[in-house]
C-alpha cells in the first residue's frame, strides 16, 4: 500500500512539475516574442521592413542583419506554427488569460511572404542599375539601408549584407534557399488556403514564391547564379559564396509540391547517389556544422528520405541535440507518425526549453555558461560552440526564433496536434 502511495505521488509530482515547465517556457515565448517585435524587426512594407535581425550588441550599440534571408525561413515557419496552435486554442496569454491575437500572427505572416517578393525584384536593379525587376526566383538576401539602425532604441550603427562596399556580398545562396523554403513549406503545410490577408491567400504566396526560387536553380541546373553578371561569353556567373545548389538537388527537388516541368528535371546520378548517403550518420557531411544543417533542413522540408526521414532526423539530431528539424519533419508530413517510436526527442525537447535563460539567448562571453542559448541560432551550431562564446560576441543579445520555433513545435507534439494530412486544405 506504501509503495502504490509512494508510486502515485511521484507521478503527482512528475505532472505538476511537467505543467509549471509548461507554463514557464509560455512565458518566456510571449516574452521573447515581444522582445523580438520591439528589439529585431521592424514589422511592414518597404525597404527593410520584416526582415529579422540576427543579433544586436548594446555594448558597440550596432545591429546585425547576416544570414537576413535564412532568418526570415524561421521567421515564417515560427508564426505558421504559432498560428496553427492558434487555432487549437493551445495558447494563452499568461498575464490576462487572454487567447493570442491571431489576426496580428497572419498579418505578420503577410508581410514577411511580401518581403521575399520585395527581395526578388530587388535583386537585379541591385546589381545593375536600372535593370528590370524580374519575379524570377532570384534574390538579394537583405535590402536594410544604413539608416535602419534609427529605428531600435540605443543603436547607432548596423552591418548588412545590403550595405557592405562589395555588392556580390549580398547575392543568393543555397544554404539561404534551403532556410527559407522550411518557412515557405511551413507556411503551405500549417495554414489553410482559406486564409486571406489583404485579400491574398498566405498558401499560395507561399507555393509561387517557393516555385519561383526552385524553378530559378532547375533553369541553371542547380548552380546558384547571378543573371544579370555574365562573363565574357555572355553566360551567368555564378555567386560568389554558395553557389554549390546541386549539392543537395536530390532532396530540394522534393521540397515544395508545386505544377511544373521541373518534376521531371533528371538530376546528375552522382548528386542521387550522393543525397542517398546522407542517409548514414558515418557521411562526412555531418561533421561539419555548416553542411549539417543544410542537409537537415532539405530532408526536414522536402521528406528526403521519404518514409524514413523522420528516423533518420532523430538520429542526426542526438549529435548536437537539434531537434527542432525531427519535431518540423512530423509537423508537415503528419504520415511520418507511424514510425514514431523514440520518445527521447521529446523529453530532450523540453529539457532545451526549460534552460533557456529568461532573458532571452545572450553571448556570455567572456564567461562560460551551461544552457547554450548562447548564439544566434543553437540548432546550426555544434555544442562545442555553445558554452564558451568568441570575444566579438560580447555583449550581443539574439533574436530567440530558435527558442521559438522549438516551443511551437514541442507544444503541437505534446498536445497531439499534428495536422491530419486530409483536413489541411479545409
């Protein structure tokens, strides 16, 4: 009789404490949430405007817009989640027990979908001076002037890619695609084609944007260039960082369900080959960070290995405990769930969450610290980076979209939440 008392209380206690964590990390959500809209994005139309800054340091008062289009994936597939929790009734404003605006998520949502169209007729009178806008998939990865820094109390200087002395610094690449089609695919997985904005429908911005910037890399069979620099036989050249897109077609390919030629594009043996080795942990892509979290995400976005992939994740993610792209995997392709069977990843999940500190991810430098919120976004970077940051960090504090998009993620899991793959359209 003790020892079913004694059984029944730590079971007791177990729940309470489950449900306290529960209520903690929601509260750091919506603190981390308004700290973002206040601190790293200026949320609208025009220049600039929603795209997320990746870290600003008080100590030198300078933004930072770097890696501004990979950012705005995240962005989007943050407030695609955020909206389907929404929707479910699984979000409370702790303070006033009030539900989330879900008006203000949408609009939100249209604006950042407008700002990768802004992007991509950008991108060629950037480089050449009065050249057409052309919606051709091709894109600039920020437009932040010089001046943006007036907009965020205590700034006095930024660095973006828009700004800097070389324009070729802010052409596209291929780990920016692959980012930025994970909030892409959120966005037309998590959010019904029924929803409208301004009298457009989030989905299918969502699906001509990520048909424009697939088919742009099938029309230059995967090689990321620039169409408006040619070299002197009148073809394109090719970007000047991460140009390599045909590294990973075989799994972008599948990225984005969408009418076109281009699913009958033949992709080069060697690349198949290649793609179908990732899916042991023993192919050295793995051991770097940078390649890591670019073959992650194209598996995560596009179900690359097909009905293994959600396996295959979790195996990936124990590495460097990066379980955010599992959690994204199950959440757009729900069919996965029936090869559910380690539930580690979601305890590991929660246990990232509980840690993060309530102030928001910050660079302890010159200190070392033992929650590894300590970098602009945790799940692309190796664990030995996270608790002892680098000197020129000191004093940066960043934008919390990986606390974020982790939270919404573990919420639609726990609560059984997943869409049904039938009812997603309705």
């Amino acid at each position: 009789m003790r020892l079913l008392f004694l059984l029944t209380a730590l079971t007791f206690i177990s729940f309470v404490s489950v449900c306290q964590n529960l209520i903690e990390n929601q509260e750091k959500y919506w603190s981390f949430r308004e700290r973002f809209l206040e601190e790293f994005i200026v949320v609208g139309e025009g220049q600039g405007k929603s795209l997320p800054a990746v870290s600003r340091h008080e100590n030198f008062e300078r933004m930072g817009w770097g890696d501004a289009t990979l950012n705005l994936g995240w962005y989007m597939a943050m407030l695609s989640t955020e909206y389907h929790l929404s929707l479910k009734n699984s979000f409370v404003r702790i303070e006033d027990a009030e539900t989330i605006d879900k008006e203000r998520t949408l609009l939100e949502l249209y604006y950042a979908l407008k700002t990768v169209e802004r992007l991509d007729l950008s991108a060629e009178p950037f480089f050449v001076q009065g050249a057409d806008p052309l919606p051709n998939g091709f894109f600039i990865r920020d437009d932040v002037p010089a001046e943006m820094y007036s907009k965020f109390a205590k700034m006095k200087s930024l660095e973006s890619d828009y700004t800097k002395p070389d324009k070729r610094a802010n052409e596209e690449s291929h780990d920016q695609v692959h980012h930025l089609m994970m909030g892409l695919m959120a966005v037309h997985k998590l959010i019904p084609e029924v929803v409208k904005v301004k009298g457009e429908s989030l989905n299918e911005m969502a699906v001509q944007n990520g048909t424009r910037i697939l088919q742009f890399l099938i029309d230059y069979r995967w090689h990321v260039k620039n169409p408006v620099l040619t070299k002197s036989n009148g073809k394109a050249q090719k970007v000047m960082r991460g140009g390599e897109g045909y590294i990973y077609s075989a799994g972008a390919k599948h990225t984005l369900e969408f009418d076109s030629e281009s699913h009958h594009f033949r992709i080069n043996p060697l690349n198949k080959i290649f793609w179908s080795s990732l899916r042991m942990g023993i192919n050295p892509t793995y051991i770097k960070d940078d390649n890591a979290h670019m073959a992650m995400t194209v598996a995560t976005t596009g179900n690359g290995f097909r009905r293994t992939t959600f396996r295959k994740l979790v195996k990936r993610a124990k590495k460097d405990e990066w379980y955010v792209y599992p959690l994204m995997n199950l959440a757009l392709y729900p069919e996965n769930k029936r090869f559910k069977k380690d539930k580690d990843y979601l305890i590991k999940s929660r246990a990232l969450l509980d840690i993060a500190p309530p102030e928001g991810p910050h660079s302890t430098y010159p200190e070392t610290n033992t929650h590894g919120w300590t970098v602009n976004n945790r799940f692309m970077r190796e664990e030995s980076e996270l608790y002892m940051n680098k000197p020129h960090t000191i004093g940066a504090d960043y934008h919390a979209l990986d606390y974020m998009l982790l939270h919404n993620l573990y919420l639609i899991h726990l609560k059984g939440l997943i869409p049904e793959a039938e009812k997603r359209k309705k």
